[in-house]
C-alpha cells in the first residue's frame, strides 16, 4: 500500500498524467461512445454497449497508469444478484468497479452525472440509474426499476458514503444503499477499495501511476431481514470494509 500522505504531493509528472486521463475519458465518449450509442439506437440494440463501456473503462484505466487487482471473486455464486457497496475515495472508483466486479452489474449514480452530455446518456443505456430523494413518486419509481432489473439478473454498486472521501478517510455510511438492499431481497457484497487515494486522490489534483486494489469481501445476506434490521447491516457491512482498509 502506498503512504497516503504521498497522495497530496504535487508533481509536473502527476498533474500532466492528471489531465491526460481527463483528455483520455474525453476522447474515448467522444470519438468512440458517441459513434456506437448513435448507432445502437438506431438499430435498437442499446444493451449492446454493455461490453463496449466494460472495454473503455478497462482502458481508461489502463491508460491512466493504473492496474488493477482483484481478489474474492469466490464469494460470488454464477447467476445471483448481489448489492456491491463500496468505499470511495477516487473517479477511479467508480469505474473499476463496473469494470471489474465480475458480474453484470449497473451503478447508482447522482442525478446531476446523469445529466453530463454522452456520459450520462450512455449510463442510462447499461442500466445506471440515479434516486432523486427530493421526488418521493420519482424515487419509488426508480426504487421498482431497481427490483426488476435485480430480478433479470443484475447486480447493482453503491458508494455508501455518498461521497468521496479524502485521502485516507473512512466516512459514516449512509442508509440508501441498504434500503436498496432489503427492498431487492439482494445479498450485499462489501467492497474494500484501497490505492486509489494516493492514485487519484480527491483534491489533489494530481495522478500516480501504481495498482489500485478490489477486494470483494463475504457477502452478507438479507433474506428474512426487515428495515428494523438496517442500522445492524450498516454496521456489519462498514465493519467489514474498515477492517479489511486497516481503519
């Protein structure tokens, strides 16, 4: 693991490679996503760009000097559904994990990033989907949606912290991705993602080349729980991600 206090050291080196991953990310949903998207639709065929995006995102990464590692594919059975809740400390975050979790898997994202031109457009096409909390009908809406498409075979991943952390930082879980679990009947897996703070680490600014870690935990079952049991499999679940992030 690398010190994290090295993810706040500004170089030439870092903010070139910084900017280059954004120019990348541009260049891939501009001259790549847009093209297949455009033509997808045309013919119908949206849920094709499921592999596309899996390729981008390998390479995205990839192209940003980052690898990836992943261990504890093992706890997850062919053909179930699980609920992916995650730590979040970098933009790599989000990526790896669809990338990488090893099973079809849609992410919950903020409404606003559903709403950038060919990103968030895209993400609607591979079953992303955002929770407006402020629209009560909207939200049990998206919350049916969810079921259905946990119900087809799909697994969802959620940041629990609602946000990215600063280098280092474990922040409190939040409730919705919990709620999602028990509303699906899905086990959840939790994820320990550890690098990617000193890799691309919020507000630095910067971008180091290095292997960033996925560790797929045990899964932890909701069949026969109820919402009186969500504050205990908040606990469970952070618990699990703090130990295996020494925090």
């Amino acid at each position: 693991m690398f010190p994290v206090k090295d993810s706040n050291k500004s170089s030439i080196i870092g903010k070139l490679r910084y900017w280059w991953s954004l120019a990348f990310a541009g260049f891939l949903l501009l001259f790549i996503a847009l093209p297949a998207m455009t033509f997808l639709q045309l013919i119908n065929r949206r849920m094709k760009l499921y592999r596309l995006c899996v390729w981008g995102a390998k390479t995205w990464i990839r192209g940003s000097g980052v690898k990836v590692k992943v261990s504890g594919r093992e706890n997850l059975e062919d053909g179930k559904s699980y609920i992916f809740v995650a730590n979040h400390r970098s933009y790599i975050d989000t990526t790896a994990l669809f990338a990488y979790a090893g099973t079809r898997i849609g992410l919950i994202a903020k409404k606003e990033v559903l709403k950038v031109p060919v990103l968030g457009r895209g993400m609607q096409f591979i079953k992303f989907l955002a929770i407006d909390r402020s629209n009560p009908q909207r939200a049990l809406e998206t919350m049916e949606k969810m079921r259905e498409t946990v119900a087809s075979g799909y697994s969802f991943g959620l940041f629990a912290e609602g946000t990215r952390a600063m280098p280092g930082e474990l922040l409190p879980f939040k409730k919705g991705a919990f709620h999602v679990a028990l509303q699906t009947g899905a086990a959840i897996i939790p994820v320990a993602i550890k690098n990617t703070d000193y890799l691309m680490g919020k507000k630095t600014g910067v971008a180091n080349a290095g292997t960033m870690e996925i560790v797929l935990l045990p899964a932890v079952e909701t069949k026969g729980l109820s919402e009186n049991d969500l504050s205990e499999l908040l606990s469970k679940t952070r618990g699990a991600i703090a130990e295996e992030l020494g925090k």
